[in-house]
C-alpha cells in the first residue's frame, strides 16, 4: 500500500477490500500490534462497520491486541538491563560469524576440544526479535569452551567472558526459556490460540514473582523492570480472550477464576474480574441465541417431522432418525427446565488434561453442534481469534532474504556464476533485442526465448 499510511487510510482501505469480498458483515475481531496507526484505523473500522450493523455487542470485542507484541515489548524492557551483561557473548557470536576464516577457525577449535555436539551452529540476534537473543544464548553457551580454546589460538579475538559472564548468561538464558516457549505456542496458526491467553499470562505473571528475589541481581533487576511493564499492558485482561478460556472444556470457569485469584491476589477484584466477563459472555451468547432461533430450531423440528413419516425408508436412515428424535427430547427437556445451553455447558465438569491434553477444541465444538447449536456457533467464532499477528507478519515479510555481512550463505563460487549468469541474460537480451530491430521479429515470440533461456541457466547455476 503506498503511503500515507495513516489511521485514515488504513480504515478506508481495508473497509474497501471488505466490502469487495463480501465479507463486511461477516466479521468478528481485528488482530493488531500496538502501533498508533492501528490503533485509529480499528476505530474508524469500527465506526463504519457499525453503521451497517455488523458488528455484535456494537464492535465491544472487535479489537484485539497481538499478544506476542505485548509480550516482545515486556522481555525488550527486562533485556536493556541484560544488555550489558551479554555484550561480550554477544560480541563473541558476532566475531566468529564475521568472516569465513574465522569460521572456519572456530570450526577447528570444536573438533579439538571434542564433545560438543555441533548440530546447532552459533546464532546472532536481532535487536527487535528478542527471543533471537534466546536464541543466541542457548546456542553459544553449548560452545563455551570453544571460545574460550579460540582465544587461545586467535590473538585478534577479546570478547571471551570469564566464567562468572557465562554463569550469568546461563541463568538469563534459563530465565528467558518459559517466555520462548509461551511465544512459541500462542504464534501457532494450525490450532486454535484464544483459549491459551488466561493461562498462558497466568504463567508468565507467576513466573516474574518467583524470580523477582532471584539470587543473581540482573535476573532480579529484570523481573521488576519487566513486572511494571506487564502492569501496563496486562492489568485490563482480555475480556473475549477470556471467552476462550471458558469455552474451552478443560479449562472452563473454574480454572479461570483460579486463574485470576493468583494474578490479581485480591478476593475481592477477583470476583469482579470474573463477575464482569461472565455478564459479557452471558450478553454475546444472546445475541448468538436470538439470531440462531429462527435459523436452527426450524430445521431441527422438521427432522424430527421427517423421520414420523418416512417410516419406511432406508435401512441405514434408521439410526439417524432415532439419533434425531433423542435430539429432539433432549431439546425439550432442556427448554423444560428452563435453562439455557450456556447454563447447562457451565455446570458440566471439565475434562480432565490429563486425559484430553491432545483435544481438537473445534472438533469438539462441532461434535456437540447438536446439543448446543447456538453456543457451539459462538464458540467456533471465539476460537478462531487469533492472538497474535505473527504468521501474517512472517508470511509478507522479507527480512529472511536480506543479505547482511553476517547472514549470507552464498559461497563466492556462487557468486561468480551468478554475475555470469546475469551478464549472459544481458547479452542474450541485447542480441535479440539488435535481431528484432533488424528483422522485425515479434516481441512475445522473443520475449518467451529470453525467459525460456533465463530459466534453462538458473536451473544449471542451482
């Protein structure tokens, strides 16, 4: 999109892909960062999709923060104290991966000291990707002996910590390990990620109180650094993301009342916090309810209709029409005594994860369709949220094909043949282009030669 890329702008154009999809009343939530831009362009949005009334509850749940952003800027904020303590691992990784002698170097230096499994080669960082720097950490100090048999050999290499800089760096890297495996799991895109928020926050928080009397100080320092900043963000939890938990079967309103006790410690905002989402559940399912009535109850009292009088049917239409009349009596009684499907799904047990850890959540949801059509409905479309904008964000992003001076893998055998390659297209191209010219042969005809030519030689360069 050319610039401006203002709130404005931003609004319009997507409202405009929206309606040319047809898909202006038919969403639900928007997952953004925390930039400022998209910050005015989901109220724009908003405004308009409202007006058209296409939003449920007035567009209350259409925003959702990316929480892998949240939680970027949270490490990012502990990780400048860090910084000056892993400068020299930092600097280390950076040396070795600056050219391919001392590679190569490096490369002798594991093969003499032996035992290390080499597998997974040094890692550097990115400034804005901090579980990069985790990343780093965990690979660089499996070679710690490497570097330090490398200062031994190489006289231009300075940056060898001492022991007590490796000890620190693996306390950091064994502090940062859970936030990895959190951002790992709420990034996934082939599985549902709503339903993992509350818990997933609730380990986090319980995880900076526990190192907040760490006995290393910059350990510490972080966790308070990183605990104001969680404040900032984390204090107003999610409310629709808290909808996922519940909707989720193991998880359900128990555990997230437990769930908010331990992170709020106060009874009292406990209850309100659970009291405030049950209310906004209780109004979205309605909502839900009313506009499935007419479209779900019909259809299920004509089956039942439909399997009185087709009493002679098939053989194998037998069990679903008795399938369908139990349906029907469940129906009934539940009517009966008044209670709706969000009544009856908040007063079952949850499962246990012992036994369910591997649950397809919306195979399960769409296995209990029948029992609760208008809760199942809801539950799919709260489910689908994603958390994160992270797979969006890699799928466009270029940042893997960006030479750098220490990320290139391109031997310069190869990068002969491709400044061959190139200079032979050029030449190809010149010479048909003076044959054409003179000729006055068909542009598309030569135009397919060139690009036939092209592929021949980029099949041999690979």
């Amino acid at each position: 999109m050319p610039p401006p890329h203002s709130g404005v702008e931003l609004a319009s154009k997507l409202f405009g892909f929206l309606k040319e999809w047809g898909f202006e009343k038919k969403v639900f939530s928007l997952t953004l960062d925390n930039a400022s831009s998209n910050d005015n362009m989901q109220g724009i949005l908003k405004e308009r999709l409202s007006l058209h009334d296409s939003l449920l509850c007035d567009g209350e749940f259409f925003h959702v923060r990316c929480s892998a952003h949240i939680l970027n800027l949270i490490i990012q904020e502990g990780l400048k104290i860090a910084s000056v303590a892993l400068n020299k691992i930092r600097e280390s990784v950076k040396y070795v991966k600056g050219s391919e002698g001392r590679m190569r170097k490096f490369e002798e230096c594991v093969r003499a000291v032996g035992n290390i499994d080499s597998g997974i080669g040094l890692r550097l960082d990115v400034p804005t990707r901090w579980n990069s720097t985790y990343l780093m950490l965990d690979s660089a100090i499996k070679y710690k002996k490497t570097f330090c048999s490398l200062q031994l050999n190489d006289n231009n290499y300075k940056y060898c910590p001492s022991i007590e800089e490796w000890k620190r760096g693996e306390k950091i890297c064994e502090f940062l390990e859970p936030f990895y495996d959190t951002t790992n799991l709420i990034s996934g895109s082939s599985y549902p990620t709503s339903n993992l928020y509350v818990m997933q926050v609730w380990k986090i928080e319980v995880w900076l109180n526990e190192n907040l009397s760490n006995e290393d100080l910059v350990v510490s320092d972080m966790c308070k650094r990183m605990k104001e900043k969680s404040g900032k963000y984390w204090n107003q939890y999610s409310v629709v993301l808290a909808f996922g938990a519940i909707l989720d079967p193991r998880i359900n309103l128990s555990m997230l009342e437990f769930c908010y006790s331990k992170l709020d410690g106060d009874p009292i905002k406990c209850q309100e916090k659970v009291l405030i989402v049950k209310t906004k559940l209780y109004k979205l399912f309605e909502k839900y309810s009313n506009t499935n009535q007419t479209t779900s109850s019909q259809p299920r009292s004509s089956s039942v209709i439909i399997s009185h009088t087709q009493s002679g049917g098939e053989i194998k239409n037998k069990g679903k029409r008795i399938y369908d009349e139990i349906m029907a009596y469940e129906s009934q009684t539940i009517r009966s005594v008044g209670k709706s499907e969000l009544d009856l799904y908040l007063e079952e047990p949850k499962l246990e994860f012992v036994y369910y850890q591997n649950l397809d959540i919306l195979e399960h949801w769409k296995n209990h369709k029948h029992r609760f059509p208008s809760l199942s409905l809801m539950a799919c479309d709260i489910l689908s949220i994603s958390i994160t904008t992270v797979a969006s964000e890699s799928t466009f992003s270029i940042g893997a094909h960006v030479l750098t001076k220490y990320r290139s893998r391109i031997l310069p055998e190869k990068c002969k043949l491709l400044f061959a390659c190139v200079t032979g297209c050029v030449v190809m191209f010149m010479t048909m282009m003076n044959v054409q010219i003179s000729k006055q042969l068909h542009p598309e005809k030569d135009l397919m030669l060139l690009k036939f030519l092209m592929k021949k030689q980029w099949r041999e360069l690979l």
